[in-house]
C-alpha cells in the first residue's frame, strides 16, 4: 500500500539521492510491497534503478517526487502540491484565530457591523481582520466554560468599561493564546482580566498588555468566599504557591493584581469563576488607586 510514510521516504530518498536507509516497518514496507531495494543487514540498499522507479510510482499516483515545503502552505495548497498528506506539515491551521463575544444583551460591534449573538455562542475569527472594534476595553476571561457561558455571569462595571469585548484566553484547541496575547498587544485598549482568584490566576491577569483591572466579586462577597471553608479551595494555593511566590513579590504595591493576592494569601486559599456564576455574584472592576499604594473596587 502507498501510504503516507511510505510516499515520504520515497520523496526523501530521491531528492537526497540516497543509496540506503535503516530497516523499520516503512521501509520494509517499500521493500516487500513494491520489490525496492536489496536487504543488506540493518539497512536497505537502493540504486538509481530504484529511485528512478520510485519517481514513476509516485508520479503515476499524482505524489510529487521530492520533498516539498508545507510551511506557508494552506491545505488546499498542500494537496494541490503532491504532497503526501493535505493535513500534515503545514502552519498551523488556527493561526491568528481568537474567539469573540459580547456581554449578555449587547451586540458584537467590529468592522462596522452589530451582530447579536444567541446565547454560548461566540465568533472564530482571524484577529487580523478586526477593525473598527467599538468596544470601551477587551475582557480576558481564564476559562472556556465561563466564556462559553458569560452570559449567565452578573457585572457591575463602571461606565467605559460595562460593554467590553469578550476574549477567550485560549487552549490548545478552542482559539490559541499565543493568537490571544498578540491580539491584546496589537490594540490601543486596555484590558481588564476575568480570571479564577488564585495564584495562576492573578498571574495571567498581571501578564495582559494594558491591564487596566480584573473582574471580581466586591471586597466583602470576596471574603465570604475565601473564610468560609465550604467554599474555598485552599487546594488551589497549595498547588500554585510554591512556582509563583516569588512572581507576587514583584508585584506593584498598587496594581488591583497585589490587592487581590493579599486577599488570598490572608486565607491561603482560592476561588474560581464558576463559583461567582453558580452563587450569582456580581463581579465589580478591581483598579489601581490613582496616586495611592493601594488598589479599589469600582
């Protein structure tokens, strides 16, 4: 069968011109289905005979005969190539891809268009084409369930910052964050994080370009969180502490990053966005204190 890895060392035999190769189940494979080459102990060896042969077979099944640059190709590109495989090799298919949203009851305002979209549902779309963005700020949310379902989340946001636009931070699968980050870094608004209230946290919210806050309930419904031992998870601080400790202590004195970790360093325990959707908590801005060294809540 002239399957994909058989169509590849072909394609790198004939290109290096190559007189031999290693013994596995591919090239046995070559070997045994199609007569190339003479077993000589560990190795294969091939003569231009051979690769001549090979040239014909790959050029009969529509193959390219030497190896071929995937690298800024698109899959259409790639099978137009003769390439052995249209998905393998190439850049990344969900490159400069993000995921977009709006709060509940607003519209997805960008490239001079209003679109509303039903609830858990958001936009794929390559950040590169994103124009005219009329949104006051960029809302960075941690977790995908809670950007799947921000619309079950209550926000008290100040003026400038209550119609956000909503950003996934990424995965490995749904939108990337190395697409994310190169998104927030291309734009001139601030970012405010929506983020779990734990050490990990804190630190991808301090990490945003132009963090302006970071959404979460107020002072007090904070506190009834971390103090109380049915809902908080010292489990979080114990497992992330002990990697950003250090991280913390470079924190600005006034940013609302170093307000928030003296809240969960005080308890030594954590909180995530899933327990302000389940309790209906609203979530306020967290910002710096204009000329202070402390941070407040608006």
């Amino acid at each position: 069968m002239l399957d994909n890895r058989v169509v590849t060392l072909m394609q790198r035999l004939i290109g290096d011109g190559a007189s031999s190769t290693p013994k596995n189940p591919t090239s046995m494979r070559l070997h045994d289905d199609f007569r190339l080459g003479r077993l000589k102990g560990k190795s294969i060896l091939f003569t231009e005979r051979d690769r001549t042969a090979m040239a014909e077979l790959l050029q009969a099944r529509g193959f390219a005969t030497h190896p071929v640059d995937l690298s800024a190709m698109t899959r259409a590109e790639r099978l137009q190539s003769g390439s052995a495989d249209e998905k393998a090799g190439g850049g990344t298919i969900k490159n400069h891809r993000i995921s977009i949203k709006a709060l509940a009851g607003q519209s997805l305002r960008t490239c001079g268009r209003r679109l509303d979209l039903p609830p858990r549902a958001h936009l794929d779309v390559d950040w590169q084409t994103l124009t005219d963005i009329e949104h006051g700020c960029v809302m960075l949310v941690e977790n995908y369930e809670d950007f799947d379902r921000l619309h079950e989340h209550r926000f008290d946001l100040p003026p400038g910052f209550d119609q956000p636009l909503a950003v996934y931070r990424g995965d490995r699968h749904e939108s990337r964050q190395d697409n994310v980050l190169a998104f927030l870094r291309s734009l001139d608004l601030p970012t405010i994080a929506f983020v779990d209230i734990d050490p990990k946290g804190l630190h991808i919210a301090q990490s945003c370009p132009r963090l302006h806050g970071i959404v979460a309930p107020s002072a007090d419904d904070l506190t009834s969180v971390l103090a109380n031992p049915k809902s908080a998870r010292p489990d979080l601080y114990t497992a992330q502490i002990v990697a950003l400790e250090n991280f913390f202590a470079t924190v600005p004195p006034a940013s609302p990053t170093n307000l928030l970790w003296q809240h969960i360093a005080r308890y030594r325990s954590g909180a995530v966005q899933e327990r302000w959707r389940a309790d209906a908590t609203s979530c306020v801005l967290w910002i710096a204190a204009p000329r202070s060294d402390s941070a407040t809540a608006s």
